[in-house]
C-alpha cells in the first residue's frame, strides 16, 4: 500500500496518543495534537509528518497509509533487538564466568559482587530498553 500525501487542510487523528486530533497550526508545516500536545512537523514532500521532540534520541515519523498513520521506525526498532540482547549477555556471561575464572569460593561475598556487578552492567540495557519501549 501506498502513503497517501498527507493535507494541512485535513483533520488526522494523533499518531502518539490515538485519542486525540491533529489540527494545523497556522502559518506553519505542522499538526499539534488537541489532547497530548505533541507538534508533528510535516515533511517537505508532504508525505511524513515528525514528531517534534527532543526527548528522545530519535526522532519518530509517520505515514498516511489507508486512512491510517503507519510508522516509519519500525525497522529501526528491529534492529535494536540483537542490541539489547547483546548488552544483556555479556553481564550474565561476565557474571557467571568471571567468578569461576578467579577461582573464588562461593560465599555471601561473591554472591554479593555477582549481584552488585550485574545490576551495574544491566543498568545500561535497561535505560535502551525503556527508551525503545516509550517510543513506540
Ligand atoms: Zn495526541
């Protein structure tokens, strides 16, 4: 299917919150919605619109697409998946692997640094994960 070119004189319904109305902002190449409040800027050949925020590190887009708004991230999404995985595995590995390697008798003490050392090393991949999970 094909996006549909997307009309400043036409009213959409919101992308982000779905309840809410896009209305054109006057004199300017952008929507804002009546219930969330989020600005979309509307791209130059008028087939995307963009959310306009600076609370995240990407920026989100939408096309009209059969009288509905399909967004344009989702591959990017896809391609993070391996990345949060990978920044996952490498504390369990570390975790496990590292104790064994030093030999370390099992103790409170080493159940201690397991856990102080995966809560450091995960917190990271938990930041990524709650960033792509609002996003979407
Ligand atoms: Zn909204």
């Amino acid at each position: 299917m094909k996006p549909e070119p997307i009309d400043l004189q036409e009213q959409y319904p919101c992308p982000r919150c779905k309840r809410g109305n896009l209305h054109a902002i006057i004199l300017t190449e952008a929507f804002g919605c009546d219930r969330c409040q989020q600005i979309f800027g509307l791209s130059e050949d008028n087939q995307t619109i963009e959310q306009l925020s600076t609370s995240y590190p990407y920026t989100k887009t939408w096309q009209w697409v059969a009288e509905g708004w399909r967004s344009k991230d989702h591959g990017l999404s896809g391609n993070y998946l391996p990345l949060v995985l990978g920044a996952l595995a490498i504390p369990l590995f570390m975790t496990f692997w590292l104790p064994r390697y030093f030999q370390l008798p099992p103790g409170p003490g080493v159940i201690l640094w397991i856990t102080l050392t995966f809560l450091l090393m995960t917190l990271p991949s938990l930041m990524l994960w709650l960033v792509l999970r609002d996003s979407r």
